[in-house]
C-alpha cells in the first residue's frame, strides 16, 4: 500500500528509485511508532555530514549520503500519513532543514557561489509548489490535506513559521505575482476561469515536478560519482532557463485559446 501524496504529476526519480525504497521501511517503523520528526533530523543530519565532506573534497561517500538522505526524506512524509501523525511542525521542519542541507551541500561543492546557488534552487522548488497550487486551483481541488494532528508546541510552529516567513513567502510572493502579471498580460485583462485552465496544465507540473529534490539530489549523486560536479552545478541555471521558457510556452497556449476560429 503506498502513502504517496495525490499530485497532477509524478517526480520519476521520487516515484521510480526512492520512494520504493522508502515504502518498504514505512511497516517496521510504524510498528516501532517511531516518530516522523525524528526521520526529518536523521535526514538532515546525514545531508550536513555529506556537505561537510564535499568541503574537505570528498565524493563517493558524500554521493551515498545523499542517495540515503533522500530514501529519509521520502520516507518522513510516508510514516507521517500511514500513522496519522501528520503535523504543521512537521511540513514547516522539512522544508526549512532541506534548505539548510541544501546550503550545506552547495557551499561545499561551490564556495562564495553556495548560497546564491542555493537560492536559485529553491526558486525552481517553489515554481513546482506554486504551479501545482495553481492548478489545483483552477480546478477547485484541495491543494493540502489538513494535518492529521494538532498540538503542536506554540513556541517551535511560531519559530518555524517566522522562518518560512523570512526565506520562502516572499519567493512565493514574487513568483506567483509574476505569474499572475504574465497570464493577465497574456489575456490583456482578466482571466477567465477557462484562461485559468489553459494556463496550467499538467503538462507545465510533469515539467516542474521532475525538477524536485529526489531528482536534484540523484543527479548530483550520478555527477559527484563521475567526479563532475560542476555539470550539475552548471545544470541549475540550465533548468531556470527550462521553466522561463515552459512559462512562454504555456502562456502562449492561453493566447491560442482566445484567438476565434477561422471558418473555412
């Protein structure tokens, strides 16, 4: 039985190679009621140590790290909605420890770049986030499953929560205004619902979809592997170009959409 969550599209490195791998270890430790929090900071803590291991040059192993590292983070959500003990903690933690792994990882293949680099991805995730909200959206689908649990400790979501405040919700501000701005332009004023539709097509999420962090994480295991990291680290300018040019195409789709048929 699997625990994947319903998307408009699937990540083929997630559903194909990791998620398997984390399905299979959901039964012993739902039965040992371990606790999905605990899985977040294995994760995390096995991402840090393999950037602190790309820093002092090392490959192979920190290449393994993250092929385990991503099992863990596959894993996490899969035990969390097997055992009911989804949490806001918990999508919050998640989210903001992959940043800090991701840091880790980049300042330790790039230098100075790190952080920069480490931005640009996270704007590439937050183009899948946002696409597939929008067309969830469009269709009037739930976007995200309330959590199966409350109580959270008020202190830790508060902290949580003023984090993605400060990093990711403006990221999200701009791109979905931008987004927003270019389907209006497109239109040449207000959408309709139908814009709406053909503007977010599944086509646009199996794109983005397969840019997620499974796949980020494989690819630059596969290049630290055949000692060319800088091919994947060239690779993430390489997909912001990809999104800005499937931002055109299916604005153009929504252009085509208004445009009357020709009678014969």
């Amino acid at each position: 039985m699997t625990h994947g969550k319903a998307r408009p599209a699937r990540e083929w490195a997630a559903e194909a190679v990791f998620r398997p791998l984390a399905e299979r270890l959901v039964p012993p430790l739902a039965q040992r009621r371990v606790n999905p929090l605990h899985v977040v900071l294995t994760h995390t803590a096995v991402g840090l140590l393999a950037g602190g291991l790309l820093r002092r040059g090392h490959r192979l192993t920190p290449a393994l790290l993250l092929q385990a590292k991503t099992v863990l983070d596959n894993l996490d959500g899969q035990l969390a909605r097997a055992t009911g003990q989804t949490t806001e903690t918990g999508r919050y933690l998640d989210s903001e420890l992959d940043v800090l792994v991701n840091a880790a990882v980049l300042t330790g293949l790039a230098g100075r770049w790190g952080l920069p680099l480490t931005l640009l991805l996270s704007l590439i995730l937050s183009t899948d986030y946002l696409w597939e909200r929008d067309h969830r959206e469009a269709r009037g689908e739930v976007f995200r499953d309330p959590p199966a649990q409350a109580g959270d400790d008020p202190q830790l979501l508060g902290l949580l929560r003023g984090v993605y405040a400060v990093y990711f919700t403006p990221q999200e501000r701009v791109l979905g205004a931008l987004f927003e701005a270019r389907l209006h332009s497109a239109v040449g004023g207000d959408p309709t619902p139908a814009d709406r539709l053909a503007y977010t097509p599944a086509t646009i999420n199996r794109v983005a979809v397969n840019l997620g962090l499974s796949t980020q994480l494989l690819t630059l295991g596969v290049a630290l592997a055949l000692r060319r990291p800088r091919l994947y680290l060239w690779g993430l300018p390489a997909q912001a170009g990809l999104l800005a040019g499937v931002q055109l195409w299916r604005e153009g789709r929504v252009r085509r959409g208004r445009q009357p048929s020709s009678s014969g």
